[in-house]
C-alpha cells in the first residue's frame, strides 16, 4: 500500500469511527466526559437505549417516555405522535442520558415567579418544534416565554471556579431580547447569588449587559449580572450576529480563562469568537459556580425568554478546541432539517376562509370580529354584508414564519388576528418582530372529529385558537386562566375551515 493510500485508509476510519461514536462519546476520548446530556431528538451517546424524556397528554393525565428507535439513534416521534393524538402533550422531563441522573423538571419559582398557579413555570409542547435528522422525524424543546426546566440537585457538576464545558444545538432563528435563554450551569436556589454564579450559554439579542457586531441574536455567557461577549466590554466585535437555521452553541471556562465559540450545525466547522481572559470585573476570577442546570431560564428564574433547545451535554473539565470540531462534525452528520410545521388539510393562501364553531350548540357561530375584538357570532347566508365580511379572514403566508401562517381581515386590509395577553384581537400590522410572531398560527389536524382544524399559535404551541364565553382566545388545556378550563377543550378549539363569507 502506498503512503496515500495508507493516509486515505486512516481517514475513512476515522470518519467511520466518528459517525458511530455520539458526542458524549467524543467527550469522554478526549478526557472531557459528559456529566449531563439532554436532547429530545436523538441519543447522545451511541449505546444509549433509554428515555430521552416523557410526555404528558392533556386527556387523561398519562405520562409515557420516548425513547431512541435503535441504540444511539434518532427519537421515536411515531410513539409520540401516537400517544398524543386528539388531544395534546408537554413534554414533563427532559432525562439526562450520562447515567447520573442529571434529569431536567419543570423549573420551581425563585427571584421571578412563573406564570403555573404555584409559580412554578410552564412545560414545553410536545409538537411545538418538529425537525428532521438524516430523514427521520423527531421534536426538539420550543421555550415560550414563561417555560423553564431546571435541576438544582445535580452531580457531577462544576462548583467554584472548576472547569467545565458545554454545548447546546438551537434555532438560531427563534429568540428574542428578554432573560434569559440559557442553557448550563446555575444557582442551586432559584435566586441571584452574585457576579460569577453562574456560567450558561446565552442565546438571543439582550443588549443590556452586551452585545456583540451587527443587531444580534449573539451566542453569549451568563455569567449572573451580566450577558458577556468578551473580557468585561460593552461589545466585542469578534462575538458576530447568528444567522443559521440550526445553530451549535458553545461555552466553556477554566481558572482564568473561558471561550465561545459557535457554528451552523448543519454544515461547516467552528469558530472561536472569544478566547481569553475572564471578565475583569469583581466576582468574575475566579469564578464561584454552584452547579445547577437551567434550559431557557436564567439563573434567579428569569423567564421571559424564548428559544427552541434540541441537544445539549455539559462536562467535566475543559474541552479541547479539537474534541469540540469532532462534536461538530457528529452533528453535522446528524442532518437536522426543517420540517412541516402544520398538519390536516392546507389552506390554500390568498383564499378567504370561514371558522365555524364545533361545540355542540354553539356551531352557528363562526369567529369573527367586532371593531378589535375577536368573538365568535351567529352568521348565516342571511346575514347582512358587513357581518359576512366580519367573519371572513384572508389567508397569507405567516408573517412571523413561513411555514405557518396568518389571517387578514377581508373588512379591514392590512389588520391580521394576533394574540396580547392571550386574548385574540383584530391590530395593523406594523412589521415588528413581536407583532408577526403574534400573528402567526400552525393549523393542524382537529383535536376532535366534528372539525377539520385546530389553529395553535407559533410562538405558544401549548395554545390554540378557542372560544370561552364568544370570545376568542389563545388557551392551554388546562392552566390558571378561566379561559384555559380542560372541560370542553377539544371542542372549543376545533373549527370547521371552510370557504369565507366574503
């Protein structure tokens, strides 16, 4: 064999042995083992049989866990899909795969209260972010304000100013500027306990505490009291704005030092964007960590942001740049990719449609709206023109994203329903990021048989569409709102799309 032929040969099993090994298992060859590993989307470790995390479904209560379909693959979303079908499903537990029990629980209140009756926050939708890996359909964890898991009892951990590292895969397109979208290491008591207490990924466009080039969103370390890009400064051209679809997020540190680094998890290598010293200012060298785990929540409870989590491990000790490109190739291997994000029957856009009411002795009403509220009222070929045009809504496009979509007033061009504080209204649209979020819905299959669809909002995928009282609303099933009572939900939030009115 020549000296070529020998390299070549060299590589293909390399490249062979990097694709059957799992990221935990690239960790632990470079002395770096995983002491957490979270992902509801495939197994991180390449025997790893067991759950990858458990669902509970709106009908009755029951739990179920879902598992990867063979060792080290990809989750079994048909089981999901299964056991959640007419009703709906959050997911309860996010199971840590290391063997150390490191699981992630539905997060207690702590400086901030979440939004549960108990001040406990809100469980993620099971079916709020559906991607793809190597063709096979699996859900990642869609983090809407207010939802948060956490763990306080962890082991393994890195304390005091101990090294450790992290990465976490993301919708690099789902963020926005509220505490705090993290994923790593945190107080154990839910409260802020100071400068240095904390070391997570940060991901979004926070510019509060830093910022990095152009508008962001930016990968970034919380650090507790402060979003830091670089060494102690307001901005750090080095750290630049997040584009990709799927996202590889990277934080690690050490006595003196820490890193970010980043990347498009579905093609290409790192980078590094920041590699130097630790923050100069008090609390920050050395650091004082105390070794809880937090998903889409800072470290006092904070939990106004959103992001979407698919896969993520946290170390012990420092990864090497090398032992990380590795982990970057694995993923990329993986091949996350988009999916449909609706289900049932489409919605042609630019067709005027019509949403009658499917509980019984209710269905002569339709949605409609009156001035900016939107209700439901008794409309019938009868009816006069202007109560037609009322009821009857343009479909387009999602102005928030485009694999959902949105609904014009046929009365009023240029004014789409959106959702504030949960009730549905009839606004303007004004082009803002928060508006066309507010204004996108993912149609589904009907969670009942008398309709054709149930409309959930895209960025609350545990609430859709529903009438209480005649009015509209976005509900959960279940929740501490009058309007989100479980009695009659299926009912309540599933419509008859039909042709409009007007």
């Amino acid at each position: 064999m020549t000296s070529r032929s020998l390299l070549l040969a060299i590589g293909l099993v390399a490249t062979t042995s990097l694709v059957a090994a799992g990221p935990c298992d690239i960790y632990a060859s470079g002395n770096t083992p995983c002491i957490a590993a979270h992902s509801t989307t495939r197994a991180l470790y390449n025997a790893y049989t067991g759950a990858l995390y458990q669902v509970k479904r709106g009908s009755d209560n029951t739990t179920t866990n879902i598992a990867p379909k063979s060792a080290g693959g990809v989750a079994n979303a048909a089981a999901q899909d299964s056991f959640c079908a007419s009703t709906t499903c959050l997911i309860t537990i996010i199971y840590d795969q290391s063997g150390r029990e490191n699981h992630l629980y539905q997060a207690p209140p702590g400086g901030f209260n979440g939004p549960d009756a108990n001040g406990y926050d809100n469980f993620a939708s099971a079916i709020g972010a559906p991607v793809t890996l190597n063709g096979q359909k699996a859900y990642g964890v869609f983090i809407s304000p207010g939802t948060g898991y956490r763990n306080n009892k962890v082991s393994g951990s890195a304390v005091g100013d101990q090294p450790e590292g992290m990465y976490a895969v993301l919708d690099g397109t789902h963020y926005n500027g509220a505490c705090c979208f993290d994923y790593g290491n945190a107080e154990t008591n839910n409260l802020d306990t100071g400068n240095g207490h904390m070391e997570a990924i940060y991901y979004g466009d926070n510019t509060v505490w830093g910022s990095g080039s152009g508008n962001g969103p930016w990968i970034m370390a919380d650090l507790e009291n402060g979003l830091f890009s670089g060494v102690n400064v307001k901005n750090n051209a080095g750290d630049p704005s997040q584009s990709a679809r799927f996202l590889n997020a990277i934080i690690k540190g050490e006595p003196g030092r820490w890193a970010i680094r980043g990347g498009n998890a579905a093609s290409g290598s790192l980078s590094t964007y920041y590699n130097g010293a630790r923050p100069n200012a008090n609390g920050y060298n050395p650091m004082s960590k105390e070794g809880a785990i937090i998903l889409g929540i800072g470290g006092d409870n904070s939990n106004g942001a959103q992001g979407t989590f698919y896969e993520g491990v946290m170390t012990s000790g420092y990864p090497s740049d090398a032992t990380e490109n590795s982990v970057q190739a694995n993923i990329v291997a993986a091949k996350y990719a988009t999916t449909s994000l609706t289900s049932g029957a489409a919605l042609t856009v630019g067709k005027s449609v019509s949403l009658k009411v499917t509980t019984p002795g209710y269905d002569t009403r339709y949605l409609a709206h009156s001035g900016s509220t939107v209700n439901t009222q008794v409309v019938s070929s009868s009816s006069s023109t202007a109560l037609k045009q009322q009821a009857s809504w343009t479909v387009r496009t999602g102005l928030g994203n485009s694999g959902c979509l949105s609904f014009e007033s046929v009365d009023t061009p240029g004014s789409y329903i959106r959702h504030n504080n949960f009730a549905l209204l009839l606004n303007a649209g004004d082009g803002s990021k928060q508006f066309n979020e507010d204004a996108t819905f993912c149609p589904q299959t009907s969670l009942n048989s008398a309709g054709t669809h149930s409309i959930r909002a895209w960025g609350y995928p545990t609430r859709f569409f529903r009438h209480y009282s005649n009015t509209g609303y976005i509900a959960s099933n279940g929740g501490v709102h009058t309007f989100d009572a479980a009695t009659s939900f299926n009912n309540d939030a599933s419509f008859v799309v039909g042709a409009g009115f007007a």
